[in-house]
C-alpha cells in the first residue's frame, strides 16, 4: 500500500517541472526526509528526520537578519491555514490529535522556560505563571477552535523537544520522555504529509527561496 511519502512524490515528480525554483527545492528535501523518517524503526530517529523535513518544508531565505524560529514556523501554519481550502490542519487538530495535543500542553518538560529557570538563568523565576497563563491561552484556543495558535504553542513544546534531543540533551531510547516523544512523532507523522500536499495545491503562492540553494561548483 502506497505511503503518504510515496503518493506526494509521484504527485511532486509529475508537477515539480512547473513548480518555482523555491518550491520545487523545498518540497524535494522535505520528501526526501520524510523517505527517511519511513524506513527509521525507532521513535527519537523518526521524531528527528521529521522535524527536519518540517524544517525543509518551512525554512526560507530571506535575504536579512532571521526572525526567531517559533515567528518563522508560526507565520509559515498560519499561512497554510489560509491556503488550505480543505482545511485538513483543522481536521487533524480536532478530529485526530486533540488528545495528545493538550497532553503536550500540560508536560512542563518540554516547555523552555522550566529548563531556563532549572538551569539558573536570570528573569525565568516565574516560569511556572507563564506556563499556566500558555496552558490557559491553549485551552482558550482549543475552546475557540483556534487551529493556527493551537499548532503554534504545540510546535514550540515540540522545538523544545527537538532541542533536547539535537543538542545532546536526551539520551537515545530513554524511558524518561517516551510518552511526548511518541505522540509528537504521531502528530509530525499526519502533520508534515498535509503540510506538503498544502505547498503542493498552491506552487503560485510566495513560498520564498528555499535556505542553502543548490550552487553548482565553478
């Protein structure tokens, strides 16, 4: 049975002729790190090749000073949502993932700020108010079906885990965040195809230049 990443890359390889430079480079690397999330066997393998096909996906050039990344991937879903006349991000958040979405909202163990204030570093004493006032601005959203800040706080829980593991700060195969690891590699898994298809249904649209283009040597 074809795979998500099988019937976007027969889909990609029969427009990508058409498709701007940009696009066209973005969408062929997040494929490619899907491809390789599907033949990975265990979760902190997977959880990474599919943060950085999300990466490929979302990252663009732009020619100045970089915002931070939460702003960048943030900007990048609330554009998808936009787009997506069929609105599957929404039907994911509410139909599959509400679950462990809010599971994700509620582990201050993949919220950074906890880590800074562990860590000693100065002005995060309050951490524990923040993270009560986002669980809070989560649950407001979830109530309201806001699906764009509803990913948007999910994916920042998510880009703290991703650092922990990236960075050296998790131990591979681990018991202790086996729970938050499974369910966002669940969510990235459904997340990242949609996010593809997306980009596909609209090559006119500015997705910007991808980051680090092919240069052919001189």
């Amino acid at each position: 049975m074809p795979t998500p990443h099988d019937q976007l890359k027969q889909r990609q390889r029969a427009e990508r002729d058409t498709h701007p430079e940009g696009l066209a480079l973005r969408v062929h690397r997040a494929l490619s790190w899907l491809d390789r999330a599907g033949r990975c066997d265990d979760d902190d393998g997977r959880f990474v090749f599919l943060w950085i096909a999300f990466n490929s996906a979302y990252s663009a050039e732009t020619g100045e000073q970089r915002p931070p990344e939460s702003e960048v991937y943030r900007d990048f879903l609330r554009r998808l949502d936009e787009l997506d006349a069929d609105k599957r991000l929404s039907q994911l958040v509410w139909e599959q993932f509400s679950g462990p979405i809010r599971v994700l909202l509620d582990n201050h163990y993949i919220y950074q700020p906890f880590w800074n204030h562990h860590n000693a570093i100065p002005g995060y004493e309050q951490w524990q108010n923040h993270f009560d006032k986002a669980r809070e601005a989560a649950r407001r959203a979830l109530a309201n079906h806001d699906t764009v800040t509803v990913l948007g706080i999910a994916f920042s829980r998510l880009y703290t885990l991703r650092n922990q593991i990236v960075h050296g700060g998790a131990t591979w195969a681990s018991q202790v965040n086996r729970d938050q690891l499974r369910d966002a590699v669940r969510i990235l898994e459904a997340v990242v195809p949609a996010i593809i298809e997306i980009m596909l249904d609209h090559p006119d649209a500015d997705w910007g230049e991808a980051c680090y283009p092919v240069v052919n040597p001189r």
